[in-house]
C-alpha cells in the first residue's frame, strides 16, 4: 500500500537534538522515541553531530532509517567552555547559556532539510528534544505538520530554599522568558498542530490561545526489562537496617542535605539505617563531608555513577527509593524505582508532585529544610512501623508503571496520535 494512504508506514521527520543511548535523561528520551519508531516506520532523524558516537555504538538501524547529523561543535565546545567559566557553581546557568547551541543548531538544520525535502516522502515532523519551550525552533517552515514533545518546563523554584540554592541566579530564571519572545517571532508555537505537555507547569507557560492544542504525556518513560520488579527485602528491624537509596546528579537542588540530615537522625533515635547515594557532580565531596560532621559515614555509602544495569540493581536491594529534590521538572528516577516495585519518597513540587502520591509512596511539604527533614524522620521511621504497607506501596507503582508509563505504550499512543494527524485536514 502506498505511503500516501497508510498513514502507520508513512515516513516522518523526527527532530532530536539530545538523542543519545547512556548520554543524559534528555538525551535518553530523544534516544527511546527515535530507536523504538524506526522499529515500526521509516524515519528520518535530524540530530546533533556529537550523538554520532553513541548511536553507531548502538548498532545498526533498521532498513528505512535515515540520521542525518548536524555538526556546530565548532560553537558549543567554546559556548559550553564559556559558560563553565561564568557559571563556576551554577549547572542551571551553564545549562542556560550553553543551549544557545540549539539556535545554530536548528538554523543549520532547516537549510539541509530543505535541500532534502524534495527527495524525501516526510508527511510528519516530530521534535522530540529538547523538552523546553526555551527551544523554539523554525522548523515547521517545512510545511510539515508538526507536533512537538512532550515537553517539560516552566517549572520555578519553591519559596523557602533560597540557602539550599544560593548558587542559581534567579535573574537567569528570567531570561527563560527571552526564548518565548523569540517563539512570537518564528511562529514556533503557532504553527504547531500539537503539543504534548508533562505537568501543569507547562501547560500553565504555553499562552492560552494555544493551549487547546495541548494533550498530556509525561515525557518520561520505563524500559520494564531494565527495571524489573523484586520482592520487597525483609522488614528493617533491629538486625535488618532499613535501606534508603538515592539516584541522581549530585548537585544542590537534589536535597541531599535533608536526606543526610534525617539519617543521622533516625540513627540517633535507635534506628538502624543505610544509606546508598548513586551518582555524582559537583556536591558530591559536600555531602560526604557533611555525612563524616554527621557521624554517619560509616552507614552512608556514596557508589559514583552507575550503567542502567547497576542503578537497577541497587533499587531492588533498597527498602525505598528518595529523592528530596525541591526543583525537578520530571522524575524518571522515580518511575524507574516504582518499576522495580519500591516505595519511593519526594518532595511535593514539579514532576514528583503529579507522579507520586500516598498509594505509591509519600509526598513531603514543599516549605522549607526543616519541613522537608522532620518529614524525611516521620515517613522513614513509619517503615518500621508498617513494612507491610510500604511493600505495598511498591506493589502498587510497579501497578502503575506497567499500565502507564512504559516506553512500549508510549509510543504506540503516539503512532495513534500521528494517524489521527496524517488522516486529518486540519
């Protein structure tokens, strides 16, 4: 059947800045989309010449999978270099001035798509990362109907942790509005068909004329056979210690203080408690000083950074998964705990807030340090107190992840999506 009239074959152009195996969140998302859609249909991916690499490392594509690489390293290698020298303290500051890459980027990547366009049978154009409406981009100058996402963004950060996050520039938080200038500009939004949207957050940030246009999808999703579930470890006891565990980038906003600071405590109380912290960054000779001020250092073990392979091993040695961070826009840590059917522990903001909830874990107060520690105490202690409804728990996010948020239902709810488009006029 021809292309034209079989909308589930027909080929789309898939726009992936971040698309990496192993590179980053982000660019596993661009990764997951791009590899799991040329299993189904012939696409065509436009992406960043420095994820060359770890997708020729992945193996070869199937037949019908074109990748077509932009390369302005010549500009991000010196922006990213800048940027770290500006921002000595502050990843979301060099995170801010290093994608300004994305522009070049894009600009570049619309004049060779256009020299492509009439050789190619695009009916689609998906752009997939970057996850930001800081990111417009001018692609839908192809004429393609485009859908962009899903997207997370627009998220600030809660009142009550400006000690925690003495480093972030709140000025710089402001200069997220520039793009969204730009965005009126090129028409980004505008000429979007639809927008796949993660949180209330980013919905809240599109303009209301076009939040019509917007259909929820958490950008996040599970790998099951990475993530598979466990049964719950024996009840912490006296002998047994409760094991809490920890994954992510090791920078402030991550909450670790909190965490370390509630250990110590329970441990003061009688508790016996370990503590396992997977990965690493710029706070992580912080923390392990301040677990040594603390007196813990011989219950807290800091693993550096872990494969896929690894992390999943070490949530389903844990009682309970925690993530105290009080500024993150996502969570798929969190979803990658619950699929390994453990409790999991967050603080109530962003993407944890919309994730997690008292059938699959707990939700702490986002008001200040103190709050968050003295809830830290209460919910880990109560494990203690009731094992058999924190195993529960974890029953029920691994529950959760298969009805929801694998990556397999993912995409065939997008494959829906780019049918109902492509057999649409409008």
């Amino acid at each position: 059947m021809n292309s034209a009239v079989n909308p589930e074959k027909s080929p789309i152009l898939l726009a992936a800045y971040q698309c990496a195996p192993g590179q980053g969140s982000v660019s596993q998302i661009g990764w997951e989309w791009f590899h799991r859609l040329a299993a189904q249909r012939p696409v065509t991916l436009v992406t960043h010449a420095r994820n060359r690499a770890a997708i020729e490392a992945a193996g070869k594509q199937p037949d019908g999978t074109e990748i077509i690489y932009i390369d302005t390293e010549w500009f991000a290698g010196p922006l990213y270099r800048f940027a770290r020298w500006l921002f000595p303290h502050s990843e979301h500051g060099v995170f801010l001035v290093s994608s300004l890459d994305f522009f070049l980027f894009d600009h570049q990547a619309l004049k060779i798509l256009r020299r492509l366009k009439p050789q190619r049978d695009w009916r689609l154009l998906h752009i997939v990362t970057p996850v930001t409406l800081a990111a417009p981009s001018c692609l839908h100058r192809l004429g393609l109907p485009v859908i962009r996402g899903p997207l997370n963004c627009g998220l600030h950060s809660p009142p009550g942790f400006e000690a925690l996050l003495r480093h972030e520039k709140p000025w710089l938080i402001k200069l997220r509005e520039l793009p969204r200038l730009l965005d009126g500009l090129i028409g980004a939004t505008r000429n979007t068909r639809l927008i796949l949207t993660a949180t209330k957050a980013t919905r809240q940030a599109i303009a209301e004329r076009y939040q019509k246009r917007c259909l929820t999808m958490i950008e996040n999703g599970v790998e099951l056979s990475t993530f598979p579930s466990a049964p719950w470890p024996a009840a912490p006891d006296a002998q047994q210690p409760l094991r809490v565990l920890f994954v992510g980038r090791m920078i402030a906003l991550k909450g670790v203080d909190m965490l370390l600071a509630a250990v110590a405590q329970l441990i003061k109380q009688g508790r016996a408690v370990e503590l396992t912290l997977v990965g690493d960054g710029p706070e992580r000779a912080n923390w392990q000083a301040r677990a040594t001020e603390l007196g813990i250092t011989a219950q807290t073990r800091f693993t550096g950074a872990l494969n896929s392979a690894a992390v999943a091993a070490e949530m389903r040695a844990c009682h309970v998964f925690c993530l105290p961070s009080v500024r993150e826009s996502g969570g798929a840590v969190l979803l990658e705990a619950m699929a390994c059917a453990r409790p999991v522990i967050a603080v109530g903001h962003g993407g944890p807030a919309e994730i997690v909830d008292a059938e699959v874990g707990c939700i702490l107060p986002a008001t200040t340090p103190e709050d968050v520690t003295a809830s830290l105490v209460t919910a880990l202690d109560n494990i203690f107190l009731e094992p058999a409804a924190w195993a529960e728990r974890g029953c029920c996010g691994r529950r959760r992840i298969e009805a929801d948020f694998d990556w397999a239902s993912k995409i065939q709810a997008a494959q829906l999506l780019y049918e109902k488009i492509l057999t649409s006029p409008h």
